[in-house]
C-alpha cells in the first residue's frame, strides 16, 4: 500500500458508552481511509496488535454499517475482503464515534468521526512499529 493513497487518519479509543459520552477513554489505535478504491474502506490498525492489519468496510446494503475484515486479496484499487472478525456501526445516540466491535476477543472500541493530519509514524510502518 503507498501512503499516497491513504486519504485521512482517525483515532481509535477504548472505553465504555454511557448514553451520548464515552468514558475512560484512552488511545488505542488509528484507522486510514484508503482512496482511489472502487469502493472506499479503512485501514485498521490497532496497537495490542502491531503486526496484525484489519479492513473496514461499508455492508454492500447501504445500511450505513460496516464489517471488519482481517484479510484483504486483490488489488488495492477493486479488494475483496476476508475473514469477518467484527462489525462496526454509528450508534443513535453516539454521532461522534464509529462503534467497532471485534467478535474475538470481545472488545468495543470507538473510531473518531472527524480525521486527523496524516503523519508517517511508526503505527502506519510495513513492520508496525515492530523492530
């Protein structure tokens, strides 16, 4: 993946909801939106996993909701997506976040609906952050 082709970054939190606030929030991850794609999706990266990349990607129902893929086969611009591993959607009460929720192990986390400067860190690195 070039990182000209990543359009915005959004932060990932854990925490729990109550009603419209999230509470104890702490940083856990970042997500990058992936342009010139047939159909756009994010990048996932999340840093108890540093190797590890997940996929978000809109439902094709146009539901507004998502599912969180761990594989990712093709080209970048027309990827097909593998290995559900979560769901992800915008709660009622909750417009700020996107709600992700990883069915193993199971935890919630909360992606940022507003994007953020793209930097190069160590986060987005072929090894993540690995050395």
């Amino acid at each position: 993946m070039e990182i000209s082709k990543i359009k915005n970054r959004f932060h990932i939190y854990t925490g729990y909801r109550e009603g419209s606030i999230i509470k104890n929030e702490l940083h856990a991850g970042e997500a990058y939106e992936v342009e010139d794609a047939e159909k756009p999706y994010y990048i996932v990266k999340m840093w108890t996993f540093p190797r590890e990349v997940f996929y978000l990607s809109a439902n094709r129902n146009g539901d507004g909701n998502f599912t969180l893929f761990a594989k990712k086969v093709g080209e970048d611009a027309k990827p097909t997506f593998r290995r559900p591993v979560g769901f992800a959607f915008v709660s009622s009460d909750l417009k700020k976040y996107l709600e992700i929720q990883f069915t193993f192990p199971r935890q919630r986390v909360f992606m940022s609906l507003f994007p953020d400067k793209i930097t190069t860190d160590s986060l987005f690195s072929i090894t993540g952050g690995v050395v």
